[in-house]
C-alpha cells in the first residue's frame, strides 16, 4: 500500500460516518497538503474494486465510502445527506417468511433527520 492511500484508508477507518470523495479528499489535503484530487479519487477506485472499502451509490447524491465492506444498511439524512450505518440484524429470513420464496438480496435505504438536523 502506497502512503497516499494509506492515509486515505486511515481517513475511511477513523470517520464515524461515511465521508464522500470530496470530504476525503479535504481531510488528506490538510494532512498532506501536496496531495493531489485524483490522486484520491484513483485510489477510492482501487480500493472499492480490490474489495478493501465498500462504495454506497445512492441516487441523486454523491458515492459515500465506507469501512465496513460486509453487507449492510444505511441511512440517509434527508437535510444534509449524512450516510451512516442502521444496526439492525441481517432481514433476509423475515423477507423469506413473508415473501414465502427465497431471498438473493436487497436494498434498503433508511431516510432520517439525523442528530445535527433534527431541531
Ligand atoms: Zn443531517
Ligand atoms: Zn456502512
């Protein structure tokens, strides 16, 4: 691992929420300020393929990256577009149970106001 994608690997792990390419980029540029905007966006790329962060697509926003790479959901703040993790277990068997056929995947996007948005 080169030390630029290192540091932005450091960024991903340590942020309790998951940050778009842009808030990456401005948290490594103040840590390195030599650090170049594609130089950032070229290795979110190879990490997301090599499988080492997990990119979230979320229509009409920007890509979110996020550490944890295992399958799970998300929720999206409808103010201010903060993408953070929804702890709940894994709902394949209660879809199966309703759905009454098996279940190969789904995607669920959990809209709130979080904390900040709120008042
Ligand atoms: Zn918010
Ligand atoms: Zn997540």
């Amino acid at each position: 691992m080169t030390q630029q994608r290192k540091i932005i690997y450091d960024i991903i792990c340590k942020s309790p929420l998951h940050m778009t390419a842009e808030q990456i980029y401005a948290e490594a540029k103040r840590m390195r300020p030599s650090i170049a905007m594609g130089t950032v966006y070229r290795n979110l790329g190879l990490m997301a393929e090599a499988g080492e962060i997990l990119r979230i697509e979320m229509p009409g926003r920007p890509d979110h990256f996020d550490k944890t790479v295992a399958p799970h959901h998300h929720c999206v703040c409808l103010k201010c577009g903060a993408v953070s993790d929804v702890p709940i277990p894994d709902l394949t068997e209660l879809l199966e149970k309703h759905i009454g056929s098996p279940v190969t995947g789904y995607d669920l996007t959990v809209h709130v106001l979080c904390e900040n948005c709120k008042e």
